[in-house]
C-alpha cells in the first residue's frame, strides 16, 4: 500500500485542539490512557479495530510525522484524499470566523 503524502509543513501547523475537535466530530471516542499527556487515542466504536493517536504536544521530535500519520487514517476511513482532510485541519475553528 501506498502512503498519500502529507506536506509536513503544513502538518506541523495543525493544532492538537483541531486534531481532538477534528475527531470528535466523527464519533471518534477517546480512549482512556494513563498519564500519557503527550498523546491521545480515539477509536471507532462502529469498528473494532479502527484507532488513531493524535499528538498532543507541538514541542514532540515528530509532531509533524505524527500528524500526518492521523490525517492519512482519518482520510482513509472517510475515504477522502489526505489533502483534503488536511486542509479541513487547518482551516478557520467555526467561532473564530463568526467574530
């Protein structure tokens, strides 16, 4: 399999609020995790073996890496291009385009 290329600069750009708000949005669920501040897990509880980790500290060696590796399994769930996914990451939070 082939992995779709992410742009790692415009990956490192993504905040770890966007990835959360991100998944959420999708059901995606948290899974519990102790003490581990430096990640965060979701899964589909519509699928038993569908999991994600997002980074939560921009300061991490391979924040980037990392962000790009969650936006290609979002992409690949929702069956949509990693760009465009992407793209919905970096874009404007819905409150911030009201004001």
């Amino acid at each position: 399999m082939i992995r779709e290329y992410v742009p790692l600069d415009d990956a490192r750009r993504v905040r770890p609020e966007a990835l959360r708000a991100y998944a959420e949005a999708r059901r995606w669920v948290p899974v519990p995790l102790p003490a581990r501040p430096e990640i965060a897990v979701y899964h589909r509880p519509d699928t038993e073996m569908r999991q994600v980790i997002l980074p939560a500290n921009t300061a991490l060696v391979d924040y980037a890496e990392a962000v790009a590796e969650a936006v290609r399994k979002f992409a690949a769930y929702e069956g949509r291009p990693a760009v465009d996914v992407l793209h919905d990451l970096l874009a404007p939070a819905p409150d911030a385009v009201s004001r």
